[in-house]
C-alpha cells in the first residue's frame, strides 16, 4: 500500500510569487556579465577563438580548428551559434558581445524549461499534499506553480551556478539541453508532442554539444523510469514512450558516429583519499543551497521512492542526478559536468519546501542573510577603497594584486549596484514581516542574495574583474612594447608564436589585429617575414630546435598582469630591426 504524502500544505501556503518578481529575479541574475567586458581567459575565451575562426572563414565548420588545434570537446554546436552571432551582429557590436548573446539566451532557456518541468513533476498526483477532511488543502496548479518557482530559486541560488552559466563555452550548451530532455521527459503524461520535441531538441542538442554518450545515457535510462511507471500514463503509452527514447537514443549515436564526435573522456575512479575529499568539497559548495534540501526531501518522501510503486517527481530527478554525478567522478573537469546536475538538484530541493519545519526555514534565512549580506558588505568596502584609496588595507591589496589597474568610476554601474542593494534591503525587511506562509520563503533570500552578489561583482567590479581575466590589457602592454622597439604599425602585422595556447593565440589575433603564426608549422624562410616571436617560457628550452636563435634578438619577459604564473618572452628578428 502507497504512504500518504509527508506534503501538508494549505491554500494559503501556495500563494503565487508575482510574476514580475521572478522575471526581475531572472534578469538580475542572467543580464550581468553580458555587456561591458571582454572574453574572460580560459574556456571562453578558448571556446571563442574557435567561433571567431569559423565567423572569419579559417575554420571548417565540421571539423572546427585553430592554427591547427582541434577543441578539447567534439562539440559543434556551440561553436556555431557563436559564429553566427558574430556573423550576424551589427558593426558597432564586438565579436566578444556577439558570441555571448546566444549563451545568455540558452541560460534563461535553462531557467524556463526547470520551470516548466518541475510544474509538470508536481502535478503529478504522488506529488500533490495530504487532501483535508474538510477542504482547503492547496488546489493542483497554485500548488504546482509554488515549486516550480521554489525550483527556479533553488537553481539561482546555487553557488556553482555562478560564474560557469555566464561563459560563453560548451557547457553552458549542455545545461541548457539537459534542462530541456528534463522537462521533456517530466511533462511527457500532459503533453506529449510538446515533451516529445523538448526531447528530441535536448538529446540532439547534447550530441552537438560534447556530450553524445552522456545523451544515449539519459535516453536509455528516461525510457526505462517511462517503461516502469504505471501510475503516469497507462502500460502502453509507457512502451510507446520508452521505445521512441530508445530511438532518440539511437539516432543520437548514429549521428554521433557520422558527425566523429564519439569519444570517451573517462578515467578509473580516484584511489587517492586526497582526491575524493577535493571532489566532495567540490559537491559541496558547487550545489550549496540545493543539496541540503535535496537531502531533506529524500527523507522525508523517502516511502514514495523507496517502495514499489514509486513516485516520478522524485525518481526523475534522482535519475538525473546519479548520472551526472557519477559521470563527475570519472572526468577530469568534475565542476563542468557538476553544472549539469544543478537543474535536478533544484527539483529536489524545491519538494522539501512543503515539509520544512520553522526552525529549518529560519535556520535557512539567518544563514543566507548573513552570508550574503556579509559578501555584498566586502564588495562594497573594496569598491570604496579602489575609488578612494580609504581603507587602506584593501586598496594595497588591490594594487598588489592587479599591478597597473587604474580604477574608474562609471555612474551606471553605481547606480546599479546601490538600486540593488536597496532592494536587498527591502527584500530582507518584506520575508521577515508579511507572507510567512507562502512555501516559496524559503528561497526567496538565497536566491536574492546570489542575484545581488553577482550584480555587484559584475557592476562595482567590473573593470577590475575585466582587467585581471581578460588578456586585453596583456596585449596593449605588449603592444607598448613592441612600439619602444619598432615604430611602425602592429595591426596585421605577423607574429610567430611557440608554446602559446588557443585562447592566448586568439587575443593576439582579436584584441592586437596580428597575423598570428604558428612557429612548428611555419617554414623556416617564412619565419624571417614576422618581425615579432612570442615564446611561452615554459618552452624556451626547446625554441632552438623550432627557429634559428641567432636571427632573433630578446626583447624582455612579459608578465600577465594580476597572474604570476603567466608570461612570455618576446624576441624581435634581427632583419626588422
């Protein structure tokens, strides 16, 4: 015999969180970061040197490379989408701009398919609270409604959301095609058209995207959990949506195949205790707030997954946990496969909301207003003191550790980041006074907080932030550089490089407007045409064996400002000089 649901919930404990709120919830949280900066070192910045070489004609567009580079992922899609938006921009609009527009609308794409699957997952009638002797327990779609926008705080206020969810890189792709095959399958019993495109649309799209096997997995194991559930759909709908996954699951290979992005990137599980403490640290504080709660809500509704006749609005989920995170454990950028969890763990966590306890709840909002309000405090004291140089502790901090950063003040920003902080303030004062009820209170500070951190960061900070991860000010320092050495003009001129990687290549490229060559492929009476090498200084050892040593002179080593693990040698040929 199924258990009653631990859920009892009251009408009035679903009221609706305006739409508008979560909208601005939304915005604030996805629209920062998206203008005012430059592509930040790294993934995105590697992952737009290949865009840019497909926008400009150097690439092929089915097997994508850069001076001879291949991506580190097989993905295409990706790539595509940032090349056509650079295609397509307007020329007042930089290619870096550009590239990042597609990615910002696959984040609230994410965030609206989390939203509409776990509407689905809550109507569902193992989902729904205790009905009443009398009436007045919760109604099915203000109930449904009220998780799905708890799940959509949850998913916000995760901190590992942050910072991966705004690079314009592959990963953040397959997030937003996880999130769509979750909602496909999650709404597959009331709409199955619609579900069935939401399907087909998220597990190809994980095939462009770098992830093949990992969507042959989910398709596997969705119409599996679609095969075994009887209390959804009847026995024959379940088959037929278990074999169409199964197709999907197929097709997906067989592109796979035809497209050679079939590759497995898996090691053996760490047997080094030190490794498996990183990695749990990582889960940690990469799904904190979520996986609290997440844990809560296996607890307290363990009788609807534990027994027979489970509950899909909580087997879903854990489905596509387990897979992400086991899939974490045998990859080598844990933290980017970990992203992909963040959808399911928001599902779990928003199903703890109707059996939190109020000491919980309190417990949940005197942590996050002390944690964030703490945060925004130090961001704001060290914005103070970049502008003024008072206090002084944190102004010596930042001079030593972004050497040559000359602050700005930018009376947007300001305005921004203060409008900000006095919402925060209000929103603060509006949990603790009015709308106690409402089952959403719970992740309305958390949510808030994470919004308001990162608007700050990327307001307050941005120009710090822009000059210590983007390579731009690297460049003009080289450039200035060179102009000591060389008056004449640096645009289009070539300039050889060893041991350099894509995205320093790519800056260069974009940022300098130089002809970047690769030494190893450059002949050697070619190499006397680029009056400039750039050596990494990891690889001076070897430069002897690439060009001829006595017809370059050394300029000087450069070190990237606000990194000391990143410089080169510049050398200048001795025919240019």
């Amino acid at each position: 015999m199924t258990q009653p649901t631990p859920a009892i919930v009251p009408q009035s404990a679903v009221r609706r969180l305006p739409r508008v709120a979560l909208w601005l919830f939304c915005a604030a949280y996805v629209l920062p970061g998206l203008f005012g900066r430059e592509p930040w070192k790294g993934n995105e910045f590697t992952a737009f040197g290949h865009m840019l070489a497909l926008a400009e004609g150097v690439s092929d567009w089915f097997n994508p490379s850069v001076w001879g580079q291949a991506p580190e992922l097989d993905a295409l899609l990706p790539y595509w989408l940032g090349a056509w938006a650079i295609q397509m921009a307007p020329s007042w609009m930089s290619a870096g701009l550009a590239a990042r527009i597609p990615f910002a609308l696959l984040l609230g794409l994410t965030l609206a398919t989390t939203w509409h699957g776990v509407y689905y997952l809550a109507l569902s009638p193992q989902a729904q609270p205790v009905p009443f002797a009398f009436g007045g327990e919760a109604k099915p779609k203000d109930y449904a409604r009220t998780i799905a926008d708890g799940a959509v705080l949850a998913l916000i206020a995760c901190l590992g959301l942050t910072l991966l969810s705004h690079e314009a890189s592959p990963i953040l792709t397959q997030l937003a095609f996880v999130s769509c095959a979750f909602y496909g399958v999650a709404a597959l019993p009331y709409h199955p058209r619609y579900s069935l495109l939401a399907l087909s649309v998220g597990l190809l799209g994980l095939c462009l995207s770098g992830a093949p096997s990992f969507a042959v997995l989910m398709a596997a194991g969705s119409g599996f959990l679609c095969l075994l559930d009887r209390r959804s759909t009847s026995a024959k709908t379940g088959r037929q949506h278990a074999l169409w996954l199964l197709a999907m699951g197929l097709a997906v290979a067989a592109l796979a195949s035809v497209l050679d992005v079939w590759h497995w990137r898996l090691h053996a599980l760490h047997n080094d205790w030190s490794e498996w403490r990183s990695l749990l640290r990582l889960m940690a504080w990469f799904t904190w707030p979520a996986w609290p709660l997440a844990v809560w809500t296996l607890w307290r509704w363990r009788r609807q997954w534990t027994s027979l006749h489970w509950s899909r609005h909580l087997v879903l989920p854990m489905w596509f946990t387990a897979l992400t995170v086991s899939t974490a454990m045998l990859t080598h950028s844990s933290d980017q496969t970990l992203l992909l969890a963040l959808p399911a763990f928001a599902t779990l966590a928003a199903f703890a909301l109707p059996t939190l306890r109020r000491s919980v709840a309190a417990l949940i909002d005197w942590f996050t207003l002390l944690f964030f309000s703490g945060c925004a405090f130090i961001i704001w004291v060290i914005w103070i003191a970049m502008q003024t140089g008072w206090p002084s502790q944190p102004a010596a901090n930042v001079a030593r550790l972004a050497p040559g950063f000359v602050p700005s003040f930018h009376w947007l920003a300001f305005v921004m980041a203060l409008a900000a902080t006095i919402v925060w303030a209000w929103l603060v004062v509006w949990r603790t006074a009015k709308h106690r009820h409402a089952l959403w209170k719970s992740l309305v500070l958390p949510a808030g907080g994470a919004a308001l951190c990162w608007l700050l960061l990327l307001t307050l900070w941005l120009p710090l932030l822009d000059f210590a991860r983007s390579y731009k000010p690297w460049v003009q320092q080289i450039q200035s550089i060179m102009a000591t050495q060389d008056a004449r003009e640096t645009q289009n001129v070539c300039l050889l490089s060893y041991g350099l990687d894509v995205g320093q290549m790519t800056a260069f490229r974009y940022h300098g407007g130089f002809d970047v060559k690769v030494a190893e492929t450059t002949p050697t009476e070619q190499q006397a045409r680029c009056p400039w090498l750039l050596v990494d200084n990891d690889s001076r050892p070897d430069l002897g064996h690439v060009v001829r040593l006595n017809e370059w002179t050394r300029v000087r080593t450069i070190r990237r400002p606000s990194d000391n693990n990143e410089d080169v040698t510049l050398y200048h040929h001795r025919q240019a000089q």
